[in-house]
C-alpha cells in the first residue's frame, strides 16, 4: 500500500509528537490499562486517510476495526470504526492518527463536491488536483484526490512538461519552448500555460499535448475554445482552465467546452472533515 518513503514519513509523524514522549499519559494513566475508542463522523463527507491511520496506530501496537474503505461516505454521527489497545497507546497516537484522516478526508470530501458538480457536462470535464499540496504530503493528498474521481495531474516536476509564464521569459516564443522541450523530454506529455487565445493557438500549432487557460474568466475561456475549434485544431490538443476555481464558480467554467479543471482549492483551501474517537475503558 504505502512506498518505503511513505512509511518513513507516516513514522516521522509519530516521532513529532512523542519526541519527548506523552508525560501527561505517562502521569496519569497506567500502563495495563486496556480500552477502545470509536471513530466519529461530526459531519457528513468522504472518508480517505484509514490506511494511514491504521498504520500509524499500528506502529503503535493498536488495532483498527472498520467496514469502511476510502472514498465512502459518511453521515454525520455515524461510527467509522473501533480501534483497541491499551489507553495509553490510543492516546499516544489519536492526535496524529486523526489529523491525517481528517485532512485527508477533507480533501477527498472538496475534491467529490466538485467531481459531481461537473458530472452533467457534456464533454466529461475532469477535475485536477496540481502541485500546491503540503509539503511531504503529496502523495498522500494526490492519493485521496484520485480515490473520489479526481485526477492526480502532475506527482513532481519529472512526470511532464509544463512550460509556464516564467518559463517563457527565458525563450524566444512559444514555438521555441515547445520546440526545446519536445527535444529534451522524449515521449513526456508537454503542457503550456498561456494568457491569451491567440497565444493558445500558437501552442497547438507548435505541438503541444494540453494548453493551460491561466486565470481566464469563464467567458473568456469560452472564446478561446471557440476560437482553437475555428483553427481546425481542437481534436489535437486538450485544453485545461485554471486558476481562482473552487465550487462557488466551477460550474461557469465546466460548460465552456474545456477538457480538464485544475484547482488548488481541493488541496490547499479545503476544510478538514470532522472526525474525533471517544475513548472508552474495557
């Protein structure tokens, strides 16, 4: 399930929190005392993150218990499962335990909002996470992204090209950059981000596989699809929109043709699913 780097880094997150150890369990609570606490949902969304914290509470010699798998959906007051152990140990990784579920739920929780918001349009707009993610948890975010119908776009900066404005400050034209790049990258997709339509069409024409509408505003990015589909050129090359995109305004943007939504919202903007364990001595 998790890559040896994943493991180290779900291991680091321990390691942050009982650097020092837990001196109020270790006051207050003895050592041979054994209990179990249930996982609850405070609100309704998307639950992603159980095997992360199963692992953790693992390490810890604790055991989860659930009919859950990710991606399901929760209710509000619903049980996600039990986990059991001695106390002491359920205390010791309850914070960290549930604050990668919690988060990681939250991201699957935005990133299903929107999936279904774009369900009805015609062209089957796909939802894209992109690089602004948590530094170390990327892949554990990309994860919760694809598990709910999300598209993980780019994992790091080697999957493919994606030439954007700073880019092109160090190259002649857009062609040159396509140019330079199909030439380096071998059978790597190549992305381009541009700022106009007549600057999209240019970078078809030069080759690229997705052209980026940067920070468009929705009619804008209607005309520029219009405006690629009059070249003759739209069936070489699918055409992203990004930017300022979030549920309050995805639907203006999913009905103007294009094919791919990336947004940082579902990343870096959503809210953390409410999730708690209530404690109880056996």
């Amino acid at each position: 399930m998790f890559s040896d780097l994943e493991k180290k880094k779900l291991r680091m997150m321990i390691n942050e929190d009982l650097v020092d150890g837990d001196v109020t369990t270790e006051s207050i609570v003895p050592d041979d005392v054994f209990g179990y606490g249930e996982i609850l949902a405070d609100e309704s969304g998307f639950v992603v993150g159980l095997p992360e914290f199963e692992f953790i509470f693992n390490e810890l010699d604790v055991e989860l218990e659930s009919e859950y798998s990710n991606g399901d959906r929760v209710e509000s007051g619903e049980v996600i499962g039990v986990v059991e152990g001695f106390v002491g140990d359920i205390l010791r990784g309850e914070r960290v335990a549930l604050n990668i579920l919690c988060h990681l739920s939250g991201v699957a929780t935005a990133t299903r909002e929107m999936v279904e918001i774009v369900s009805g349009a015609v062209n089957g707009v796909k939802i894209a996470a992109t690089r602004k993610t948590t530094p170390l948890l990327r892949s554990f975010e990309k994860r919760a992204v694809s598990v709910v119908g999300g598209e993980p776009h780019r994992e790091n900066l080697g999957d493919f090209v994606l030439i954007k404005d700073n880019h092109l400050e160090h190259v002649e034209s857009i062609k040159k950059a396509i140019e330079l790049a199909q030439r380096h990258s071998g059978s790597r997709k190549i992305e381009i981000e541009v700022e106009s339509q007549e600057d999209a069409v240019k970078a078809v024409r030069a080759g690229c596989d997705i052209v980026m509408l940067d920070n468009f505003k929705p009619y804008e990015v209607l005309e520029a699809v219009k405006y690629i589909e009059k070249t003759g050129l739209r069936d070489k090359v699918l055409i992203e929109v990004s930017g300022g995109i979030n549920p309050s305004n995805l639907d203006k943007y999913a009905s103007t043709g294009v094919d791919i939504v990336s947004s940082s919202y579902i990343t870096m903007k959503a809210p953390s699913l409410d999730l708690k364990i209530d404690l109880v001595k056996k």
